[in-house]
C-alpha cells in the first residue's frame, strides 16, 4: 500500500485495468521493451495519472508450468527492467517529471535485479574458511552476535509482518536462490548494453512439452556443486571446534545447514513433478465418471441444510465436488465447505461458481 501512496505502483502485467485515455496519452503499449507492462506503468505515472493496488487478491494468474520455464520469465524480467536505466526517457533517474519517491521505487525495482550476486555471495562465504581456511572477515564473538542476530530476527519479523506470514523466510530463499546462477550472466550482459529485445510470452499451457531429463540434469549441476561443498564444509567444521572460538564456529555451521537445506530443496524443486491430468484432474470417459481425487467434502449451506460430496480437483484456487443428484445447490449460493483426510482437515467458505450435468452426476465449481 505504500507505492499506492506514492503512486509508485509497479505494473506487472497480469490482472490488471487500465485507462483508456490514460493509455492513448502515452501512446499506447510500450512496445520498445521485453517488459513492456513496467515501462507503460512508469510512462502512465510520468504522466500524472494515478496508480493503485488493492490489499486484497481479486484475481490470480498462471505461473510456469516448469523450472525451465521458470528461469525464462526471470531472465526476460531481469532484462527488460535493468534495460530501463539504458533508456534516456525512461531511466527514473533523468525523469523529471517523477518525484522522488517514485525515483527511489522504481530504482529499488531495477537494483532486486542485482541480487543475484548478493546471493553468490551469501552461499560461498562460508566455504572460503570451512574448506580452505581463509577468513571471510574478522572479528570477535561479540562483533558477530551484534550483527548476525538482529539481521536474522528483523529479517525474519519483516516477512511475518510485512507479509501476513504469507512468505516465510526458509521459502522465500529457495526461491531466490534457485534462478541465481541462472541470472548473473544476463544481468552482466544488460548492464553493458547487450541487450535481447526478441520477445516471447512464458508458455503456461498444461499441454507443453516438459523439460527433458537432460535439461533438469544441467540445471541441477550448480546446485550438486554447492551440496558437496556445504558437506565438505560441515564435516570439517566439526573437525576444527577445538581449534577456533565455538560461538562462531557453531553460527558458520548453522550457515551452512542453511544453506545445504536450500540448495536441496532447490535440487527437488528442478526436478520436478509431472502432471498426471488423470490423478490430479477430474476426467470422465464416454460412459461413466471417473473421479480420481476422491476425498469426502461435507457442503453445508445458510440455513444450515448438509449434504456429502466427493472432491475431484483441490487446488490452490479450485475444488471441485461430485454430487449424485442436484437439489440442493444453485449458481452464486455461499457453502461452506469441510474437507477431511486421515492427517488433516479444512473448513472454507465457498461460492457456487458453476454446476455441469454430466452423465447422471453433478460437477460443482467451487
């Protein structure tokens, strides 16, 4: 809510509405740009229109279906943003009709692209003296507490509060580390003017051709590196905490177990899973339904009326029940809805999005 206040708003392409006038005023889409949705947002803002961002989630978008894919829609974002400071008109900087503010939002859009070095950094650190014995930096215990503790514990506070505890910090780092060998070579590339202007949309089609085993194998290689590195590291550690102060020795080995569970959560992650449309989806066959997610959804209404159904699609946004006969439920109706497994159960508060008649059964959209 804080760029709303500023009007520093980043566009980000998906879900969004537009002006038409305000849209005509800059002459339409800025084409110039692989991220032309954050230049025609900072173009509409140098313009004096108003931007704002609702705290609430109104509509979700499709991420990449794969890792490959993934590290595409980075490296074009990464592009495309750090490509701005190259361009005269819309480098924030020579901006004159952005305040300063905005100058230091967007600014800070364009420096998270950077961030892959700093995380280079963050990983390798601790094997320079865990392996080879050469200090990081020096200093005493006391040094190290002062700076180490209050920068994990507000780092840690900041993405519980700032966040809703929506990102956690374990997951946020697996996030960030998993495009970052992936993006120190592009962001080079930009930052010295060689520039990819071709644009491709991310292909976020379910049909698509998975990443070959071969490509995954690749794309683990940096990782596999680091793995053996973090062991060798804590082996040694241990071997040394006679030798050196066992507060520091005792925060390096927590760095890199850190470290060894991010980068194997990575590893897990470019592996994959691949989607089995028979498992995860409801599919039905020219005579009978075939439902292949088939936990118990009770559906109980406002006037308190209860009916057992069975759920063929559980995702994120999505459930979908199964339901042998229909006179219970109509479109636009507010259920709630409670879902039992042996380990877990959930209570959520549903609206009717559609009911499909299919061969003698109902399928409702949740």
């Amino acid at each position: 809510m804080s760029r709303s206040t500023s009007n520093s708003v980043i566009y980000g392409g998906s879900n969004t509405i537009l002006s038409r006038k305000a849209l005509n005023d800059i002459g339409g889409f800025y084409t110039k740009s692989i991220t032309e949705d954050f230049a025609t947002g900072l173009l509409m803002e140098s313009k004096g229109y108003l931007s704002l961002a609702t705290p609430e989630p109104l509509a979700s978008g499709m991420t990449p279906n794969n890792f490959n894919d993934h590290i595409k829609q980075r490296t074009r974002w990464a592009r495309g943003v750090i490509k701005i400071l190259g361009n005269k008109k819309m480098n924030p900087f020579f901006n004159t009709k952005l305040h300063f503010i905005q100058k230091l939002n967007y600014l800070t859009s364009v420096i998270y692209w950077y961030s892959p070095f700093k995380n280079f950094i963050y990983i390798i650190s601790p094997f320079f003296f865990a392996i080879f014995g050469i200090p990081v930096f020096k200093c005493i215990t006391l040094d190290l507490i002062l700076y180490f503790l209050p920068m994990y514990f507000v780092q840690y506070l900041c993405f519980r509060v700032v966040t809703d505890n929506k990102i956690s910090l374990k997951w946020c780092n697996i996030y960030e580390m998993c495009v970052m060998p992936f993006l120190i070579i592009p962001v080079i590339k930009e930052t010295f003017g060689i520039s990819k202007s071709k644009f491709k949309v991310t292909d976020k089609s379910s049909n698509k051709k998975v990443m070959s085993n071969r490509g995954q194998y690749l794309k683990m290689i940096p990782f596999i590196i680091f793995v053996c590195l973090s062991v060798t590291g804590i082996i040694r550690i241990f071997l040394l905490l006679d030798r050196y102060n066992f507060i520091c020795m005792t925060i390096l080995s927590y760095w890199l177990l850190v470290n060894l569970y991010t980068i194997i959560m990575i590893i897990l992650l470019i592996d994959g899973r691949i989607v089995d449309k028979t498992r995860d989806r409801y599919g039905y066959g020219n005579s009978a339904v075939v439902v292949q997610t088939n936990e118990i959804a009770k559906l109980k209404r406002e006037d308190k009326n209860k009916r057992y159904a069975i759920t063929s699609v559980l995702t994120e946004h999505t459930v979908i029940v199964i339901l042998n006969n229909n006179k219970f439920l109509n479109i636009g109706d507010f259920i709630d809805t409670t879902i039992k497994t042996d380990k877990y159960k959930t209570t959520v508060n549903c609206m009717v999005g559609d009911i499909l008649h299919i061969n003698g059964k109902y399928q409702v959209f949740l």
